[in-house]
C-alpha cells in the first residue's frame, strides 16, 4: 500500500524505484551533512571585539577572533618571548598573550586581530596576530563592529584609556567624562595629508 496518491507516483516501475531510493537515501545525506557541519563548529574563527566577548560569555578554550585597538602603555615585552598587550573597544578591554615576533606594523594605538582562545583566567592567549591598516591603522573588522555598536567616532577616534590598575590589565576607561579619555591617535608625519593646493603656508 502507498502513501502517495497514485496521480503523484511516477507510471514507470523504474521511476517510481529511483524515487524510493531518493526519499531513502536524503534522510541520511542530510544527517551527514548535520554532522559535518557540527564537526566544523571549533573550526570555525568566530570575530568578536573585547565588548562582544564580555556579552557572548565565550567559552575558554573556543577558537575565535579578537580585535581591537592596541592601547598605549600596555605592550609588556618578557626574556622567554612571551609579549602581553591589551586591546579596546569603545566599551571594553582584553588582556592578550602571545609568544612570538609581533606583525611589522603592529603598534600601540594602532587596530590588530588575534586569533586564538581564552584562558580560564579570561585571558586571551594568541596563537596569531595580524595587524594591517585602512584609512586610520583599524582593522576593517574593528572599525565595522564599533560601528555596528553604535560607537564609532570618526577617523582616528580612540578607544578607552588603558588602567594598569586592572587585576586583569584590562579595566574599561570611561568614553565621556567621569575618568580618563583616551586621545586619538596621530597618523605620522609622512602619512598626514599634505595641505591644499593653493594655501599658503604659515
């Protein structure tokens, strides 16, 4: 007896026999593709700034992405190559740690993106970073979550002071009033734009 009113079922024996192997083998290509894809979970480098790791609670040991702005006076260099530095948002802060030689262009005041895992002590332990500019030294995806936060302000805006009174080296300074205010950052010299043609120089 089928299930399949007679005016959907193919006339053709062989038809209808390639659509009873269809129908039983979708079940379990859709099972296997639910398991790869659940295999991959821990692969996948999920992007977060210091703020949007706070709200996610991500779980120690998670693979991710974390960027933000470097802050100054936070790069702490050590004898066994170990290098500690603190990135911001314009809401939080992150401790990183990360053995190696850090990217050229890697800077205080300046935007990277590590990737790697938190420790248990909420520490990000960097296995990677990478720093590369925009207009303003920012990671594109720094600049576009601060925005997506609503706290964007502008080019060259910056993020909140760093507080080496923080157990975790990673205190949030206040964006307006009420504690320090982080400046923005100057681009050098070289890299500033040349005044307009025509003006004179003072």
């Amino acid at each position: 007896m089928s299930f399949w009113p007679q005016s959907l079922l193919p006339k053709s024996r062989k038809a209808r026999r390639r659509l009873t192997i269809l129908l039983a083998v979708a079940p379990v290509l859709a099972l296997a593709v639910g398991l790869a894809l659940y295999g991959m979970r821990d692969s996948i480098s999920l992007f977060y700034t210091p703020a949007q790791a706070q709200e996610a609670h991500v779980k120690p040991g998670r693979k991710v992405q974390l960027g933000g702005l470097v802050q100054h006076g936070s790069v702490v260099k050590h004898a066994d190559g170990n290098v500690e530095f603190v990135v911001a948002d314009q809401k939080a802060t992150a401790k990183i740690v990360y053995h190696g030689d850090l990217p050229d262009l890697f800077r205080e005041g300046q935007g990277i993106v590590a990737e790697g895992t938190f420790n248990e002590q909420g520490v990000f332990v960097a296995k990677q970073v990478l720093a590369k500019h925009d207009e303003r030294y920012m990671p594109r995806e720094v600049s576009k979550a601060l925005k997506e936060q609503g706290e964007w302000r502008g080019e060259g805006a910056g993020a909140p002071a760093y507080d080496k009174s923080s157990p975790q080296g990673g205190g949030v300074g206040a964006a307006d009033g009420g504690g320090s205010s982080a400046r923005p950052a100057s681009p050098p010299s070289d890299l500033r734009s040349p005044p307009p043609q025509g003006e004179d120089r003072q």
